[in-house]
C-alpha cells in the first residue's frame, strides 16, 4: 500500500523505477493529469486506488472518471471485498 503525494512519486524521466503498490490511496484528490500519472507510475497492474473526496470533489473525481474511460466505483462498506 502507498499513501502518495506528488513529492513520493518516481521521476520516471530521470530513469526511476515505478512503484507498482497493490493500494494506492490519494486523501486529496489531484488533477486530472496527476491522477492519471500516479496510477501509471505508482499501481500495480491488478492494484486499486481509493479516493478520499468531500463535497464538491464528487464532480471533480466524476469528470476524471468520464474524461479518462475509467470506472470509479463507490469503495464497499467491508474493504476487504476490494483486497
């Protein structure tokens, strides 16, 4: 599991390795472009990524979601289902 913020990530134009962590969580969400880049240089192929969003960060992660062709669902109640 990696919590991450853009200062943990590899630099993977100065030939650093990827992380390839099975979790990824990101407690603020980031931009479309950030996003996108943690999950190709820090996830695992068959890793997930949790999202901690409030409020008005619903439409935000929504957009990424639509924008990306990517299938955001709603984390399960027992984590474990996911894992």
């Amino acid at each position: 599991m990696i919590v991450v913020t853009d200062a943990c990530l590899p630099l993977l134009a100065l030939g650093e390795a990827p992380v390839s962590a099975r979790v990824l969580i990101n407690y603020e969400l980031p931009s479309k472009e950030t996003y996108l880049r943690r999950m190709a240089t820090c996830l695992a192929a068959d890793g997930i990524v949790i999202n901690v969003v409030v409020g008005g960060e619903v439409i935000t992660l929504k957009n990424i979601e639509e924008s990306s062709s990517l299938v955001i669902a709603e984390m399960p109640i027992n984590i474990s289902e996911i894992l």
